[in-house]
C-alpha cells in the first residue's frame, strides 16, 4: 500500500534531487516553465488498433477537429500517432504514416495549434519536421543520432522515450528489478550526450510507462512498478531536462472506470514532479493538476 511514510522516506533518501532544476524552453515561440508550471499533452490516434477508444479518429477531419477541442481543454501540445504500441496491432508502413499523419499535422499548425509526431523512423520523422512538427516523440533506439540533428536542424524538440530494445514494437524483457531509475539514468545520460552532440537543445526525457513488456504482464507487478517510477521521476530531472511521462490505464483495478486510471496516475506522476504530462484525458487530468496548484 502506498502510505504517507514511504512517501517520507522516498523524499529523505533524495532530498538533494528534490530542488533539481530542468531546462525550460519555447516552442514556435510558445514558452514553456517547466519549474513553475507543468504541460499537457493530448494523443491522437491515426490508428483503429489503438487500444484507447475514445482517442482513435480514423480521418483527417476527425483528427483535426479532435486536436482543437483538446487545445480548448488544455492541451499545450496534440501528439499524433499512426501506429498503435499494442503487441497485436498491425504495422504501418511508412508511406502510410505520412500520408495519415502530414494533413492533420499541417492542418493544426495553420492554427499555431503545437504537434508532436510519434514514430521511430527516419523517413517519417524527416517528412513531418519538414511539414513543421514542433516535437519528436521518439520511439526506437536505432539512428538516434542522424534523428537528432535532423531535430536540431529544425529547430524541434525531442522526447527521448526509454525503450529496452530496438523500437516499441520490438521490445525485449524490461530488467526492472532493483533501482530502476538507475537503469534510466544511465540509458538517458548516454543519450543526451548523443542529442547534445549533434546541436539538440529542447529535449524531454520518458520512461515509456506506456510500452507493452511481455515480463510484465501481472497487473499488480506492472502497476506497483509504474507507481513507483512516477513517484521516483524527480530523482530524474538531476540530468537537466524536463521529464514526460505518458500516463497508462489500470483496466484490472478501475474496470469500467477505466477513464479515471490516467488522472489517478496523473496524480502520481505530478507528485514526483512531472514535467509534461502525455494523456488521452487532458480535461481530466488538468482537473487534477489545478486542484493541486490550489494548494
């Protein structure tokens, strides 16, 4: 059970990394204070595999209207995505990709709406940066460090998402045992390091809560360890840049509540200080971001 004194304990062990202070900067001349403020991101899904109903629009028009209400409701940025993270789902060849993803992104950034493309290819990333993505929100591992110069060159940013393998839909066993924030510690200094050298300034960093891990399959082990990466996520933000977290479901636990697992974990992750917060329920989860200001 999660209780006041683990929380006690959590903070007194990493009391100097709970002043850690991260990079803030802008995107088309939009302003982000992560040290103040955190952001919302809302998803959209080009996808019908994708497993989160109510995010799924299967045409430009749907996708773009979604993406409006969702700036409405809070979004700072709309995350497009033409490929669902789910084991079963279908690959979507890159052709496919941007011909789904480029109209709806062009049509948001007539409206200075802010998009973030998520792929792990190289051609994609290319033909959406040039169509004017803002962010990348990057799933693979592979040709990071062409990817981030084509970032930079674009003046971009990229979330650098954790991913133990190749690409999210390769992924092998995740080694969670032990201190795990180690483990990402390590993965996202040697990557920042890479970014940094190819001229890439504006950069998050994800433990990819979201990602689908065939170890981790027991819905009370898969739980308590995303419970406990949100809690540790400030022990992260040591490495200097803001952190992202996509908040997942808990369809064991919530059943046919299900829309309220993201603003439940939202909560967590805005506890271990949170920087932008990727959701389908941005309403929701910006409820539970205010109330906290208020306090």
């Amino acid at each position: 059970m999660l209780t006041l004194e683990y929380l006690a304990e959590l903070l007194e062990t990493n009391r100097a990394a709970a002043g850690a202070r991260v990079r803030e900067f802008a995107l088309a001349g939009q302003n982000f204070r992560f040290n103040s403020r955190p952001a919302l991101m809302g998803v959209i899904n080009l996808s019908a595999d994708s497993w989160y109903r109510e995010s799924v629009c299967l045409d430009a028009e749907q996708a773009v209207q979604r993406g409006r209400i969702l700036h409405a409701q809070g979004a700072q940025i709309i995350d497009l995505g033409a490929e669902s993270s789910l084991a079963q789902a279908s690959r979507v060849d890159e052709a496919s990709q941007q011909s789904k993803l480029i109209p709806v992104l062009r049509e948001l950034r007539k409206e200075n709406i802010l998009v973030s493309v998520e792929t792990y290819h190289l051609t994609v990333t290319k033909g959406c940066l040039e169509a004017g993505a803002n962010v990348l929100n990057l799933t693979g591992t592979q040709g990071t460090s062409e990817i981030y110069r084509m970032v930079a060159d674009h003046d971009a940013a990229v979330i650098i998402c954790f991913v133990q393998g190749a690409n999210v839909r390769e992924v092998t066993d995740l080694d969670f045992k032990g201190d795990f924030v180690a483990v990402l510690h390590e993965f996202f200094s040697r990557e920042i390091e890479k970014a940094s050298a190819q001229g890439l300034e504006k950069i998050f960093i994800d433990p990819g809560m979201g990602f689908y891990y065939r170890n981790l399959q027991d819905s009370a082990e898969r739980v308590r360890h995303q419970m406990k990466t949100f809690l540790n996520t400030f022990r992260l933000r040591t490495l200097g840049f803001p952190i992202c977290h996509a908040l997942p479901h808990g369809f064991e636990y919530f059943g046919e509540e299900v829309r309220s697992a993201e603003p439940f974990f939202g909560l967590l992750a805005a506890l271990g200080k949170t920087d932008l917060f990727r959701t389908h329920e941005v309403p929701k989860t910006k409820a539970v971001l205010d109330t906290l200001n208020v306090f």
